[in-house]
C-alpha cells in the first residue's frame, strides 16, 4: 500500500506542474526532485547538478548535430 502513496503524490505532482504551464522537462526534474527530497537522505541539490550535467556533457551528443548537418 506504501507504493501505492508514493505512485500517487508523484503523478499528482506530475499533474499539478503540467497543469501549471510547466515544460514537460522541468515538470520531470520537479518530480524527481520531490522523490528524491522525500525517500533519499542524498543533498538533493549536488545529485541532480551531478547527473544533469553528466547526461548534458557526453560524448553521444556530439554526434547529433553533425548527423543533422550532414
């Protein structure tokens, strides 16, 4: 039933920042911030600016833009 309580309050704020107006990757980063803020005893702050930018900076996205110029 424990699960159900967590699935519930992150599609409810899911819900409550698209309903905002928020961007869709924003409303996601919202999400898990609050996860990750509510079940993990982590700095919330120094995780997510660790994995953004490890997932930003890699080297698989360098090839996107030459393959559009191409």
């Amino acid at each position: 039933m424990e699960e159900f309580y967590a699935i519930s309050l992150f599609l409810f704020v899911l819900f409550l920042l698209l309903g905002s107006g928020v961007w869709v990757g924003l409303a996601l980063m919202g999400v898990a911030w609050v996860g990750m803020e509510l079940f993990t005893s982590r700095p919330v702050g120094d995780t997510m600016i660790t994995t953004i930018w490890a997932s930003s900076s890699s080297w698989t996205l360098t090839a996107l833009p030459l393959f559009i110029w191409m």
